[in-house]
C-alpha cells in the first residue's frame, strides 16, 4: 500500500480514504504500538524534534518563536517550547491512530491542518523530510517490538496523513491564501509545522464542530501545528 490517488479537486489529483494505506493487520499494530509510545508521549515527541534538527538543521528557520541565542550568540532552540510543541505534534498522532476507523473525520481534519500549515509556509515537499526522525523515535520507543512490518504499517499511516495535508496546502493555494509552490504528491509521502500563535488563529482554520461525529475524538487539539 502506498500513496494512492483518486478524484480530482480543483484540477489536483486527491488522496484516497485511509483504508487504501492501511491495511486491518497494520492498524493492529499501529494501535499496540501507540499503546507504548503514548506512555512517554513529551519524551518521544522531543526524540523527533531533535532528530529532525539534527538531520534536517535548515528546518529550523521554521520554527523562528522557538529559537533564541545562547551565551557565546548561537541559535539554540528553548527546550521548554519545543517540549510543548513536539508533545502536541505527538498528540495529534495518536488522535489520528484512535481515528482510523473514521476516515471522513480524518481527512476533513488533516485537510484544513493542511491549510494551516501552508499559512506558516509550509511546502509539501517538506513533509516526507520528518519520516525518518518519526522512524527513529518510534524505534527508540518500541525497541524490540518496532519489527519491519511495523515500520511499514507507520509509514503507511505518514503517506495516509501527509498526503492529505499536502491536499489542503493545495487547496490553500488555490484559494489564494498561499504563496505558489509546485506539489508532487508522489514525492510528499506528516508532520511539521508551527504551533499557532493565538486561539484566534486556530479557531479560524479549525473545521466546525457543529456535528460532533464528524470530529475525530478530542478534537480541541487537532488544528495543532507541526513546523514552526
């Protein structure tokens, strides 16, 4: 399984429901792998931050609020922040696991997050850029139980979720609420993006909550970001 696509939007090739990535057997493992990881949800969220700056250090631009100059003038990232991020990021992952099986809340809210994040100018080629900090967390977490069909069943669910926020940064742009930006849904196989700067801003690109099933659960956290 993979990326898959189908109808398009807008002129753009959208992304098919979550049960096209994900098989039954992955989602079992998906869930008992979560059950682990969200006993140390701060711990591993920081696991992928400081992956992600160590691989990737250019993305850090992206995260200006949380930056501030140490003692000798480098850029160091204010630890207390970031843990709040990297915890919310890590939150909205595991919303996503316990909503698998309501996949018309999952992509009218991985949609608007889409849209969020372009509003912080995020790109979708800049998403598959955070796998393997995510992989590497996961696998610190899990140890012995990350096995290869786990690993697999993850990054399925990364392609699920990216895929359909590169759709609303797509969308974002079309609605002209973004700079241009060429996207390859191929190639943006989750998460990255800044926590919002005031509830207003994240009311405003928040889905509605006039219809309680059509939320995921705890949806008072999902509009936040991944990249800053």
């Amino acid at each position: 399984m993979g990326c898959a696509q189908g109808k398009q939007t807008f002129g753009v090739e959208m992304c098919e429901g979550i049960d096209s990535y994900v098989t039954p057997e992955e989602k079992e493992l998906l869930r008992s792998s979560w059950n682990i990881v969200s006993q140390d949800i701060s711990g591993v969220g920081m696991n992928i931050f400081k992956k992600l700056f160590d691989i990737e250090t250019d993305l850090m631009k992206l995260f200006k609020r949380m930056l501030t100059k140490g003692e000798t003038g480098q850029v160091v990232v204010d630890s207390i922040r970031l843990e709040g991020h990297a915890t919310g990021v890590l939150r909205q992952i595991g919303l996503v696991v316990e909503n698998m099986d309501n996949n018309s809340a999952l992509t009218t809210t991985l949609i608007a997050l889409g849209e969020v994040h372009a509003n912080y100018r995020v790109r979708p080629e800049m998403l598959p850029l955070l796998w393997p900090a995510i992989r590497d967390a996961l696998k610190i977490a899990c140890e012995d139980e990350f096995t290869q069909q786990m690993e697999l069943a993850w990054k399925h669910l990364y392609d699920f979720v990216t895929c359909h926020l590169s759709e609303g940064m797509v969308i974002a742009h079309l609605k002209g609420k973004r700079d241009s930006f060429v996207v390859s849904y191929e190639s943006s196989s989750l998460l990255l993006s800044p926590q919002q700067d005031s509830q207003n801003s994240s009311s405003q690109n928040q889905p509605r909550n006039s219809s309680s099933q059509n939320q995921p659960q705890n949806s008072n956290s999902q509009n936040q970001s991944l990249m800053e």
